[in-house]
C-alpha cells in the first residue's frame, strides 16, 4: 500500500495495521475453499493474538458477529472453521473478559443455541463432536448470557472433554480450552449432579500426575470458586479436601519464579502477556473470589499470604497493576476476618507496615494500609469467652505491637496526621482513630 505526503509525492510502502489486514483477510474468507478458508483462519488468528483490547473491541462488534452468522447461513463459511475462528475469539473473551461484547445480542448467538438444541434431541446419530465444540464457543462467547435450558447441556458436554486423561501436546490444549470455557460461567448457577465428581476427579488426578496446563489448572479451580457465591457447602471441599490454598499459594509461587520480571513493560508491543502472567492474573482473580465468598479457613492460608507477599515484592517495581492487586488482596483477606494469626505469619503485617512508611505514597495506598492496620488492631482488641482463646490472643497482641513498635508505628501516626493538614488524605474519621487503634492495643 502507497502512502502520500503532503506534496502529494508517494512515500514509503507503509505496513497494514493488525486491523487492516483482520478485514482484509476476513474479506476473503468467502471466495476461498474450505481448506483455503481454514488455512487463512489460522493466519487471522496469529493476528488476533498480537491485538489488544482496543481493536478487540473495534472488531468484533454485533455486526462482525452478524457477519459470521449470514456467511454461515449463505454457505460461504463452514461450521467447522466458524467454530475453529470462534473459539479463538473467544479464548481472548475470557483471558482478557471483553464486558462491552457484543456476541450475546447477534443472531449468531441464537443460531449456536438452536444448533446445540436441535443435536441434544437427536435420538440417534448424535454428532457430539461438533456439538461440544458449539457448547464451547457458546461459554466462551456469552459473558453471563446463556439460556437456562442451555447451560446444563453446554456443561455436561464440554466436561467429557476436560476429563479427558490422554497424553500429547494437542490433547492437552482441548483439554485447556474446556476448562477454559467452563471457568466463564460464574453468573450461573449450576447443579452440583451435573459437574461435582468430575470437576473432584480432574483436580485430585492433576494434584497426583501433573497432566494439566497451567492455564487448565486455574480455570478448574477458578470454575469451582464461581460456585461458593450460590453454594457455600462447597466450601469444605475446596479448603480442605481440594486444599485450594495450598495449590493456589505453590501456583502463585512457581508463576512468580517463572515470569520475567525484569523484562521492560512495553516490551514486544505491551500487547503479548507471557502465558504465565496470564495464568498469575487469573489466580489473583479467583483469590480475590475466595477471599470474598468463602468463611472457611485452614493453616494453609498462612502459606497464601506469604506467597501474596513475596508476589508484591517481585512486581512492586516494574508491574503496579500486580503489585497493587497484591495488596488489595491482602486488604480484602483481612476485612473478611482471617485470623490475625495467618496474616503475621504469612508477613502481611509486616509488609503494610514497611509500605505505609514510604514518602512516596499516594492518597488511595494511605487508605488501604491505614484501614488495614485499623481493622487488625479492632480485631486484636474483641473479646472472647474462651480463657485459652484469651491468653493466645493476648500473645499475638503483644506479638503485632512488638512489629509495630519495632517498624515505628508512631512516626507513622505523625506521617499520616501530616497528610491530612497538607490535604493529601481526606478522611479525618479514620485519621482521627488512628492514634486510639494504635497505642491502645
């Protein structure tokens, strides 16, 4: 392609940008065979990896989807590289969660939902190949917006991929995408018959043999963490039979080893995440999940927090947006009453009082950390019946003040007592309490 300057003298020959050669390779999709067809899906899909959120979002708008449904019904585009397409498009659905999708209000939609219930009634000659793979792109394309009746079957079907236990490269990846699509269900609510003891099996057989993806693993997890909202007998069987802390804390930790985070950010077109920092987000996703609907705590959670802490540590530097997830998470695993106990094991305390002290903070982290060390202190000062209870509370109070005393909590009171006359920090109610959580422990 000729570009042209001012003077209207040809340029340089510029380079297509990804979108551009999207529409230009999507344009002809429609003249080619099929074979043609599917080997020019898996080019535009290499560029679909290269995309960020913002041509994502410029692309697949209903009428790309709109598009794809009337090649489908003119006969210009095979089921077979549709589904090879979609599912790809929704890969990135789910890894990157596009909430302005449009997919859910196309007629491709209804299309896929009338196809999988026309295959489901079959009494004979049931096709379930391609009936899973549109039971995959339906999870993975609608963010919340899956018919009752559909869901069920989408559920049954795909899991009779994800157990699958084969070896190889390429069973592994349908494996990883079924787990995949299941973890895009946290809006619904689904029947423990219809997933429970295979979703047991995968975890504890993984746990044993190692079989799954990284990628695979998280969304198991993350698949069960959706539940606990709507069914909170689950919760024993993720803590203590499933032990999720204690996978997710040498999960956190392998990820954090494996990523290199003293690559510049930016590098390679900011746009392509290392397929371990995709997984590490995910994980952070799902603790922040737990944290929020899960009450059952076991001493594994200690081993969390700590690897939540050594994860800050890593990225404080070069990744913010991990670093400050980090905390937030330790911010929400306190204000849902971990006991105190796990968070100075784990260096939770620690780590807040090493930070709070910084001269660098802005307004936002000198909430989080204050209310953090305010609710720890509020918790410390609650009373039991229990005189065993007493006495080990009364260890640990000693044992927090000892940190906060040795990390110099008090020129911490004056440093943020100092904010609020500069205007830096807004909130007089907490600023004024401070000094009566702190001193009086």
């Amino acid at each position: 392609m000729s570009s042209y300057n001012a003077d209207g003298c040809t340029g340089a020959i510029l380079e297509l940008s990804r979108i551009e050669k999207f529409f230009e390779m999507f344009s002809e999709l429609e003249n080619d065979a099929e074979e043609g067809q599917k080997q020019k899906i898996e080019e535009i899909n290499e560029i679909l990896d290269e995309m960020d959120e913002a041509e994502f979002y410029s692309i697949f708008t209903k009428e790309m989807f709109e598009k794809i449904d009337q090649m489908i019904e003119k006969k210009k585009l095979t089921l077979e590289n549709a589904i090879l397409l979609l599912k790809h498009i929704g890969y990135h659905n789910v890894i990157v969660k596009f909430f302005k999708f449009d997919f859910h209000v196309s007629s491709l939609r209804f299309r896929i939902e009338n196809m999988i219930t026309e295959e489901e009634k079959k009494k004979e000659g049931k096709n379930e190949k391609p009936l899973v793979d549109l039971c995959e792109c339906n999870l993975l394309l609608s963010n919340g917006f899956i018919s009752e009746p559909i869901i069920s079957v989408c559920v049954t079907y795909v899991l009779k991929v994800a157990m699958s236990k084969e070896e190889g490269e390429e069973a592994r990846k349908d494996v990883e995408m079924a787990l995949l699509a299941l973890s895009n269900t946290m809006y619904y609510f689904i029947e423990q018959k219809l997933y429970l003891k295979e979703i047991k099996d995968i975890v504890q057989y993984h746990q044993e043999h190692h079989n799954l993806t990284r990628l695979a693993y998280q969304s198991t997890m993350q698949f069960l963490i959706h539940r606990l909202h709507n069914d909170k007998s689950l919760e024993s069987l993720v803590v203590n039979e499933l032990h999720f802390a204690r996978e997710a804390a040498r999960e956190l930790d392998e990820l954090t080893k494996c990523v290199d985070w003293e690559r510049k950010c930016g590098e390679e077109g900011e746009k392509e995440k290392e397929t371990e920092e995709i997984a590490l987000m995910r994980w952070i996703k799902a603790l922040k999940l737990s944290f929020y609907n899960c009450k059952l705590w076991n001493e594994e959670y200690s081993g969390l927090i700590n690897s939540i802490v050594q994860l800050f540590r890593a990225t404080k530097e070069r990744f913010g947006e991990i670093s400050d997830q980090c905390i937030y998470l330790l911010k929400t695993a306190d204000d849902r009453d971990m006991k105190i106990d796990g968070l100075v094991k784990g260096g939770a305390i620690d780590l807040v009082l090493e930070e709070i002290q910084q001269p660098t903070l802005n307004k936002d982290k000198v909430k989080v950390y204050t209310s953090f060390l305010m609710n720890v202190s509020r918790r410390l000062k609650e009373k039991g019946d229990d005189e065993k209870k007493k006495v080990e509370r009364k260890m640990l109070k000693r044992k927090v003040f000892e940190k906060m005393e040795e990390e110099g909590y008090e020129n911490c009171v004056i440093g943020l007592c100092h904010h609020v006359c500069e205007g830096l920090f807004g909130d007089y109610y907490l600023i004024e309490n401070c000094p009566d959580y702190f001193v009086y422990l």
